[in-house]
C-alpha cells in the first residue's frame, strides 16, 4: 500500500457504507467533494421556499407589507446547515477540517482563492451560480494538485473567509430597471428571468432582470442590497456602554451622528431615479422591520444577556426636498401645489419656466393634516387607472407611500427642513435675492 493512499467510503467506492476502497488522496478528495455537492443538490431541491413572489402593484387588493413576509422572514435568515447531515470517514478528517473550518487556511495563497471567491461571488455571480463556480475552482487546484479546495456551499465559504460575519442579515435583491420591483435572491430562491409586475392596465412588465449572453454568467443586471435593521440594532446593543449612551443623545447631539452609530439600510441602484410610487419598492422591506421593532423585539444587550424588549421608530425624513416628498408620498415641489404642508395652489411664470411662488397670503392658507393626508393617499392607492391617479396627484399633491402603513408616522409634520442646501449651501439666501 502506498503512502500516499487512504481510505475512501464515498457512495461510489462504497455504496452501501460497509467498506472501503484504498486510493490517492487526491481521487478521495475528489470523490468528498462529488458527494457534498451531490446531496447540497438534492437537499436544495427539498427544500425549497414555495412562497409567492412579492407582488408590489400598488392598489387596495395589495397589501406590500404583508406579501413580503412571504419573500423572507425578518429579522434573521432560517436557511439550514445542510452539510450538518454528513458523518465523515476519519481517514478524511483533515480534508473535513479544511472544508468546514471557520478559520482562514495558513498557506497565504489558500487564504487568497477563497477570500477572493468569496468576494468575486458576491459581487458578480447569481447564488445558484456560485456552485458552479466554486466547482470549477476546485478542479483547477486539483488539476495543479493542490490538496486545498473551497467548500461547496456558499454559506461555509463566507463563513471560512468571514464574509458572513460582515454581511450577516444583509438580503440580495434582484430589482427591475424599468419598474422597480424588487425580487428576493436567495440560496433556495432564484429570481425570475422577467419582471412579472403587473400594471393597472393589466399589462405584466415582462422586462429582462439578466445580463443577455453571451455576457450573462447568471448576472442580474441591477442588485438591491438591503440592510437589516434589527439586525443592525443587535449588533450596536451588544457594544458596551451603548444602553447608557442613548439616554444621553438627546443632549450630546454629535454622538447620534457618529459613523458606528449610523445604519446603513440600503443604496437603490442607478443610473435612472425611481419615480415617487415607485420608490415604495425598496421601502417595503423597511417598513416591514419598523412595525416589527414598534410592537417590541426582544435583543440580547451587553447589559443583559438574556435579552430585554427593544422597541423602535421612525422619527423624522431628514433629506433634500425631492427625496424627501418621494419617500412620504408626495408630489415633486416643481408642481402647482409645491408645498406638503399647506393646500396652497402656485400658477406658472409668464415665460412658462418654473413656478410662480410669490403673493404669499397667510390667510388664504389651509394646513394639511395627517388625517386628510392619509385619506387622499388612500384614494390615490385604491385609484384604478393612471387617469385617475393624476388627477388627485393635481387636486391633492399626495400618492401613497409605504410609510403610510407606519401608524404612528404622521408624513405632514415628519418632514423637517433641509438645512444642507437651505443654509449651508445658501440655497435660501439665494431665493431671497433673486
């Protein structure tokens, strides 16, 4: 018997698990890895999600929120281990320890392919690509002969390399350029090839979401990122002193403010902005957490391990004016009812350019209210044509918005002026000016 031979139990070599074969370590390591992909395949397949796709037409059958409990569950992810299943052949215990260690390999060139698979993964390949890919980076460095190879499910190779723990709770989303409906990307949940929107005509979208070839490789051809929350929450409760901080940011303003203690939720992808219904897309998964953390969600804290009852809210939209009227639901601040506040009614300038915003008459104005707000925007959901829909854009310069489903968010009075371009930039002064 050669040195270099080892006992191999793999269901080829041994199908029925009573014995052995003695061969290379290179053809045991081979066949290892044929078996892990082959029952990753087939317990892929079993378990499935056969959930409904999140369906984000905007009408009163519709209820966002709720559809996308159906896409994932927040907070955290549910996927099982699948390689837990496996016993292994101690002759192949360091082949096992090399798979499945949640430590970096020490040879440098090791640590190199897989961090670097691990990245090129996440940024350019669909998961239901990725086996392929990991495959075939395995049979390279076989073909070189190398004794290293990268584990065939995605979740341990992020985990060998530490990608998990940096993008732990973070949810791929796969959204259409034309329309911006957002579909959930998972390992156990491909997207469509077309975007299946349905409009009010009763037109489906039907717009490609991949890359056609020969450029394709399985890339979508836009990707939303989306930011977990409370997951985000955990993390900055588990930091010590945090709890005791908090109390204390309504008097150190700057502390609020500071790069650790800011989440990062989501970036919607460009080039081309997403029109102001149609931004209720990326708001969705947000919303969802919100009503979650509103009622309470028990968080284990540095000060209590066991977890203690977190609640939290939306306060304030702290932004420019046509992200801000996009994000609440109203329409653009160029229209003839520039003002969200007020029912205050503006003609067009004499040469046609622009709004014509002087003759302000205090007495004349109406204040919006929160409750009004919510009717008009309730209408506007409930409107069954584009028809329709523009003319109470034009009577009431509201549409609806996700936040509207945040009971507690009043959208009137929870927009607060922009001071970056008002009064840093002078945009105000400027105004007066002219």
């Amino acid at each position: 018997m050669s040195n270099n031979e080892v006992e191999c139990s793999c269901s080829v070599c041994s199908p029925n698990g009573r014995y052995s074969v003695m061969v290379s370590f290179q053809t045991c390591h081979r066949h290892f890895a044929d078996d892990v992909q082959r029952n990753f395949q087939r317990q892929s397949s079993i378990d499935m999600v056969n959930d409904n796709d999140n369906d984000m037409e905007i009408d009163v059958k519709t209820n966002i929120s709720e559809d996308l409990k159906s896409v994932y569950n927040l907070p955290g992810s549910n996927d099982e281990d699948l390689s837990n299943s496996y016993e292994f052949n101690n002759k192949c215990e360091n082949i096992k320890e090399q798979l499945f260690s949640h430590e970096m390999p020490a040879d440098l060139t090791h640590s190199f392919i897989a961090s670097f698979a691990a990245y090129f993964i996440s940024k350019y390949i669909i998961n239901s690509g990725s086996a392929i890919f990991i495959k075939f980076t395995n049979e390279v460095l076989a073909h070189f002969g190398q004794s290293f190879c990268l584990p065939l499910s995605l979740k341990r190779l992020n985990s060998l390399t530490g990608l998990s723990t940096l993008t732990a709770d973070i949810h791929r989303f796969v959204p259409c350029d034309k329309c911006h409906k957002i579909f959930s990307e998972s390992a156990s949940k491909s997207s469509p090839q077309c975007c299946d929107f349905r409009k009010l005509s009763g037109n489906t979208c039907g717009n490609n979401l991949f890359l056609e070839a020969p450029n394709s490789l399985d890339r979508s051809r836009k990707v939303y990122m989306y930011n977990s929350i409370t997951t985000a929450l955990s993390i900055f409760f588990l930091r010590p002193g945090f709890e005791r901080s908090i109390n204390l940011w309504r008097f150190q303003q700057e502390e609020k403010y500071k790069k650790q203690n800011i989440v990062l939720v989501g970036l919607m992808p460009g080039p081309s902005k997403a029109k102001t219904h149609q931004i209720n897309h990326y708001l969705c998964p947000l919303v969802a957490e919100l009503n979650q953390l509103y009622s309470g969600v028990a968080i284990p804290t540095n000060e209590c391990s066991s977890g203690t009852l977190v609640r939290a809210a939306i306060l304030l939209v702290a932004c420019d004016i046509p992200a801000a009227r996009k994000t609440c639901g109203f329409i653009s601040h160029a229209s003839t009812n520039a003002c969200h506040v007020c029912n205050c009614q503006y003609s067009c300038c004499s040469d046609g350019k622009g709004m014509d915003h002087s003759g302000f008459k205090f007495s004349d104005w109406i204040f919006n209210t929160d409750e009004k707000n919510k009717i008009n925007a309730e209408r506007w959901r409930q409107a069954g044509s584009n028809v329709k829909r523009a003319r109470l854009e034009k009577e009431n310069d509201v549409c609806w918005s996700e936040l509207h489903r945040l009971q507690y968010f009043n959208a009137v009075e929870c927009i607060i002026i922009d001071l970056m371009h008002n009064l840093f930039l002078g945009m105000a002064k400027r105004m007066m000016e002219k």
